[in-house]
C-alpha cells in the first residue's frame, strides 16, 4: 500500500505513543516521514527504521524553513507588546555534531564561505547578544545569516 507515495508528513513525538504509531503508518503507505523528538533519539530513529529515504540534513532544512515563517509571524503578532523575535542561521560551527569534525567537511566548509575560518560557538553568542540588546531596537521578524559569508 504505497498512496502516500510523494507525499512528506512531519509527526512531532514520534518516539513514543501515538506519534510513533502514526510515523510507522505513515512510512508504511509510503509517505516520507520527518519525525520530531524531545529526547529519545534511538526510540525516534526505531520508529522511522521502517523507510528513512531522506538524508539527515533533510529533516534540518525542513525545520529552518518552518522556524523562518514562525519569526515572521510572532514578530508581527508579538510587536505591538514591544516584543521583537528574531533568529540567527549559523553557518559551520565548530560543535559536537558538526559537519567540521572530519578533515574532508572542514576542507569544504572553508572552500564555501567567505571568512575562511570555522565559526566557534561564541561567535555566534555574540551574535544573538547583539539581537537581544537595546542595539538591536529595529530588527524584528528576521533571520540574521552569521555564516562567515557562506550565502553569498
């Protein structure tokens, strides 16, 4: 039974319960399954085992795209509270879970990107320290790229 096939579903709490369930079923009638957990990623990557067609930084574009449109829209409802919201989009950062790790991803993050250095998280601390103080008075609703000029 592939009628879902072409289809993509985002099942938040997909570890356990329901969510888990639905995830499964879904991948089952060939749906191709983002799947959202809190803590538990061995539950969450048992319950997409069934089809896992997309690759991993797949699921992390998806979920940039949808925080994007969430900035926009509390920013626009959340403004006339004198309440700004925006986000920062890193480029490669030197963390446990980052591309940065092995010799070749390095070699390509610096070939991309205009800074020629890899990010250390404080750079991008600084950053969101800007976007929280008074300096950054007028900026709301966007998404501020600190990726050493890796979009350009």
């Amino acid at each position: 039974m592939t009628h879902l096939s072409g289809k993509t579903a985002l099942v938040t709490g997909a570890s356990r319960g329901i969510g888990r369930a639905s995830a499964l079923a879904l991948a089952k009638a060939g749906a191709q399954v983002l799947v959202h957990y809190g803590r538990a990623a061995s539950e969450a990557d048992a319950s997409a085992a069934t089809q896992v067609a997309l690759s991993p930084m797949s699921a992390y574009a998806a979920t940039k795209g949808a925080l994007e449109t969430l900035v926009r829209h509390f920013a626009f409802i959340l403004g006339e509270r004198g309440i700004r919201v925006n986000a920062v989009a890193p480029g490669f950062v030197n963390t446990d879970a980052s591309l940065v790790k092995t010799e070749a991803g390095r070699q390509f993050a610096l070939s991309i990107q205009a800074l020629k250095r890899i990010a250390q998280p404080d750079d991008i601390a600084d950053v969101l320290t800007f976007l929280a103080s008074n300096d950054a008075r007028w900026i709301t609703g966007q998404t501020l790229y600190a990726d050493g000029g890796t979009r350009l």
